[in-house]
C-alpha cells in the first residue's frame, strides 16, 4: 500500500524551488518504531514494491531470503518522478541523484526515523546508498552498496549518453532504450551459452534469432509497465552519480560498510568495486567487500540470489 509525505520548500541542487515535493512510500513489516529499519533503495525500473508477491526484491526481502519482513521493517521510497504513484515529472532532469538522497533524508526526518538498522541498494539505487550514507554518516549502523559505484565513469556515462540520445532520436524509444540496455546488464558469455546462435527455437515461424526475440521481448515488456518519462528521469539520475570527487572522503562514513560487486558487471565494473575497497581498508574504516561469482553481469544481482542471500544474511539475524 502506498503512502505519502510532503516535503516542504525544497531547493534542489541546480538552485531550483519547489514549494512541495511529495514522496510516496511503502512500509512492510512491523510497524515504524516497533523492529530495525531497513531502507531500500530501487533501481532504475524498480519502485517501493520490494517484499511480497509482486515485490521486484522478494527473493532477497523474504522469510526464504536473507532479510526478513517479519523481523525487520522495510521501508522503500519511490524515486520521483518514476510514476509508480503515478506522478510523472514535469522536468525529467529537474533533480540529480544528490537531491534524490536529499529528499529521502527529509522523508525520514518527517517520519520520525532518526537512525536505521541499514540502508540497501543495487545498482543505481546502490549509488543512492552511498549518497545517503555520505550526506548523513550516523544514519545507519550497515549500508549495502551492490553492483554500483560512488561516482559515475566514464564507462557509464558514455552508456547514458547513448540511452539519452536513444530517447530523444528513436520513434521508439522506450523499447530500443531497453534494447540497448540490455546489452549492458548481461555479457557476451550470458548471451552466447543461453541462446547458442539458435534461430526460432519456439517455431514461431518468425526466422528471428532466439537473442533478437529475447531483446524485443524485453522492450515491449517494459513499454507496457513504464513510463517514457520515468525513464528518462533514472537515466538522467543514473548519470548524475557523483557521492565526491575522491575516495577518500567517503570515509566520513561512520556505517559498517558491505560492498557486494560482480566479477562480471559491464556497468559497474568489478574493478573499480575493488579500489574503493582498498581506499577504505587502508584509512582503517569498517568495510568488506564481497564478490558474486556469475557469467551474466550487471543482472546478477537479480539472478544469482544463492550467492547474494549467502552473502546478507550474516547481517541480518533473526533473532534480534
């Protein structure tokens, strides 16, 4: 069920006035107060729906997975403008994702919240982990930046630029955008052992390739369930990523910090996980790093939930 909180007189970060910005939220669990706080940050076609039936998350946020909803309230606030609460942005690249982390900070303040058990995310709602943690170091006791960096590359923004011109020059964009994507969440090796160069499997009588089916599938799928706008909106979030300039001062940080990469990620590449970890561990701050071990990239974290479940559930006990 969603729920709502003003957030009055906001000012963003390119000096812009917002008399009102409204944030729409899910709560699962315990009630507010009543158990630890676990604040959930989606990704980029995710919304506040983490836990339960439809939740996109639910493998991980589970009785069965590492968190548990009944000993743990979750809390997952819908990035503005992603139009799960069905407002879509007037300006899609109104905010940078420092405003968005802004905004979630002023949601819990108006809801009371003053410290959480941990904050969690994946992808760019991993890169909103860290900007959270950044801007408020006390917050929480963990955080979980998975599959994501502090600071966009410029591998990355080459990706989005890409997207945004997809967007803008496409007569579909929503669809060749995801197409597009796609290419990136997963790997050549993911590709080539599903699809082994086989053509029209399912005897559709279409000649495609099983790999081109699959693309279009996949932008189709997400032209029903998304709006062009919202998309536009994380894209442009995604390529505002930008905690600080140096490493180093992450360490203001006063969090347990749990890094969780993949060795194969095309996006956020495994290699720049590593160095922010060895940044961190030589200035003595509380921080691992824990690698998932896939052949399908940036989509692991939604794939391969043995290893990820292995990983969190340490972190979070059930009998607190």
């Amino acid at each position: 069920m969603l729920h709502e909180v003003s957030i009055p007189d906001f000012r963003s970060e390119r000096g812009e006035s917002y008399p009102e910005v409204i944030l729409s939220y899910e709560v699962a669990g315990p009630p507010l107060g009543s158990a630890p706080l676990v604040v959930v940050c989606h990704a980029l076609t995710g919304n506040s729906t983490v836990t339960g039936e439809q939740g996109w998350w639910n493998k991980l946020i589970s009785e069965e997975g590492a968190i548990s909803p009944t000993h743990y309230t979750i809390l997952s606030f819908n990035i503005p403008g992603n139009a799960y609460d069905g407002r879509e942005a007037e300006d899609p690249e109104a905010f940078e994702l420092r405003d968005v982390a802004r905004l979630f900070l002023l949601g819990l303040e108006a809801l009371g919240v003053k410290e959480v058990y941990a904050v969690i995310g994946a992808s760019m709602g991993g890169a909103l982990t860290w900007q959270i943690a950044y801007l408020n170091p006390t917050l929480a006791k963990h955080i979980f930046p998975i599959a994501c960096d502090y600071r966009a590359s410029d591998w990355l923004l080459t990706q989005t630029l890409i997207q945004k011109q997809i967007l803008a020059h496409s007569s579909h964009p929503l669809e060749d955008a995801r197409i597009h994507a796609m290419s990136c969440y997963r790997t050549p090796q993911s590709l080539n052992v599903r699809f082994a160069g086989q053509r029209d499997s399912r005897g559709t009588g279409s000649g495609q390739y099983d790999v081109e089916s699959w693309l279009l599938y996949h932008g189709d799928a997400l032209a029903r369930r998304f709006k062009l706008s919202a998309y536009h909106v994380m894209t442009h979030l995604t390529s505002t990523i930008g905690v600080c300039e140096e490493v180093e001062a992450l360490a203001r940080i006063r969090s347990a910090i749990h890094i969780v990469s993949i060795n194969s990620d095309l996006l956020f590449t495994h290699d720049r996980a590593e160095a922010t970890y060895e940044a961190l561990r030589a200035l003595g701050m509380d921080v691992s790093l824990a690698v998932i071990h896939s052949i399908h990239g940036h989509d692991a974290f939604l794939m391969e939930y043995e290893q990820l479940n292995h990983i969190i559930r340490p972190y979070f006990p059930t009998h607190v």
